[in-house]
C-alpha cells in the first residue's frame, strides 16, 4: 500500500518548525531508513506575526501561508500540517482555498483528551494573545473548562517568554523563560486546570512534563500523530 506524502507549513517559528519535524520522525516508527514517511518540510520565516495581525497591528499573514500551501502542493504533498498553534486561525481559508488537506492539532486534541484523559474537564492554557483573542480553544474544546492566566500574568509571564527581548522567539530556551512559563502554568493549577495544554508551539522547546505537576499535554504531538496515522493510511488514490 502507497503511503501519503506529509507537508509542514512552518517557519512560525523556524525553531519549532525544526523541533516538529523532529518530533514526527522519532514517533514515525520504522526499521530503516527507506520505510520512514516522504515529509517535505516548507519553512518560510518571513510570514507575518500572526498574534500581531490578530490583535488589529502588521500584515496579514494568510498571503504568505497560502504561498506555502501552493509550494508544498507543488512539491507533492498530500496532507500537511502547521507547527503553530495561533496560525490556525487562518487555517479555514487554507482549507478554503487550497486543495492540499490540512489536520488541525485542536481536532487532534479533541481526540487526545476523549482517549486519554477522560477524566479532564478544567484545561490551562499556556499560549499567546492572538490564539487567546480568537478564543481557538473555546471553539474547538466546548465540553471544556478553559482557562487563561490573568492578563497581567499572561503579558508578563507567557508573552514575554515567548516574544520578549530574552525570550524563546529570540532564541533563548534557557532558564528564564522556563521559569516565567513555570510560574504561569503553577498559577494556572491554582485555578483549577487539571492538566496544562502547551498552547503555543514554542512552549516545550522549554517546559516538560517535570516542570508541572498535573498532566502537560502538546497538541503538536497530537498532530504529529495524526499526520502519520493518515499518511500510513495512503493519502494518495
């Protein structure tokens, strides 16, 4: 049986771009070389800030994502995903106008959370602004408790992790921003949350699971898998 071919929409950012395509080929589970999934990787960087956008500032990052889904298209990509959480608020137009098939990590979430923790139902949200302003999570999670860090915390805490001068976008994945996401998902437990969702795909390149105490759950790799599962399945006719 042919298997699909898998396309990463990346570059947002390029460091969590490299550490998806890493992810998926440590959980695409092979014998060799040659019987690991076809995956072309499209990493454009110079796609606008999609939380920018979003939040009413910068330029309109779906031109840019659309140039991608058309390149991975032409490169002969049969599925793709999109290492970052925030850019799935434009992924209904990549649907919309692109024939190439997009999973979406919030759908595999769903899935994550039915299978495996059956038992949640108050989620924490480590993630940035813009995913926050489109309430990705509330749409895609109804059953769901969802809870954000007060607006001083998350500006404080997640945001300048994730874009501060020191933070993880500027290429630190050292202790202070490990610390300031730590400190967020602590106050966040406090709240309720029962388990903590890396809302961004920057998250775990500095936390894991022993740096929280209730279950710290990817969507990437939610993802991840889910593009292997159909790819395996033969994506192409």
């Amino acid at each position: 049986m042919s298997t699909g071919v898998i396309g990463i929409l990346g570059g947002m950012g390029p460091d969590a771009t490299a550490w998806f395509f890493s992810r998926l080929v440590k959980l695409d589970h092979a014998p060799t070389d040659q019987e690991h999934l076809h995956v072309i990787v499209e990493s454009d960087p110079s796609i606008p800030d999609r939380t920018a956008w979003l939040l009413g500032k910068g330029t309109d990052p779906l031109p840019a994502m659309l140039a991608s889904a058309r390149r991975l298209m032409a490169a002969g990509a049969d599925i793709a995903g999109i290492p970052c959480m925030t850019a799935h608020a434009f992924l209904p137009a990549l649907r919309q106008h692109t024939r190439l098939r997009f999973l979406s990590a919030f759908e595999e979430l769903a899935r994550t959370l039915e299978t495996q923790y059956s038992n949640i139902r108050t989620i924490g949200i480590l993630g940035t602004m813009g995913t926050r302003h489109t309430a990705l999570f509330e749409q895609h999670l109804p059953a769901f408790e969802v809870l954000w860090p007060d607006w001083h915390l998350h500006e404080s805490l997640v945001m300048e992790a994730i874009y501060g001068k020191e933070g993880i976008k500027a290429g630190n994945t050292g202790e202070g921003p490990r610390e300031a996401l730590r400190t967020a998902a602590r106050h966040l437990v406090a709240q309720g949350a029962q388990c903590i969702i890396a809302g961004c795909t920057e998250v775990p390149l500095v936390l894991t699971q022993s740096d929280v105490e209730v279950p710290f759950i990817d969507p990437m790799e939610g993802l991840a898998l889910g593009l292997i599962r159909e790819a395996r399945r033969g994506a192409r006719p």
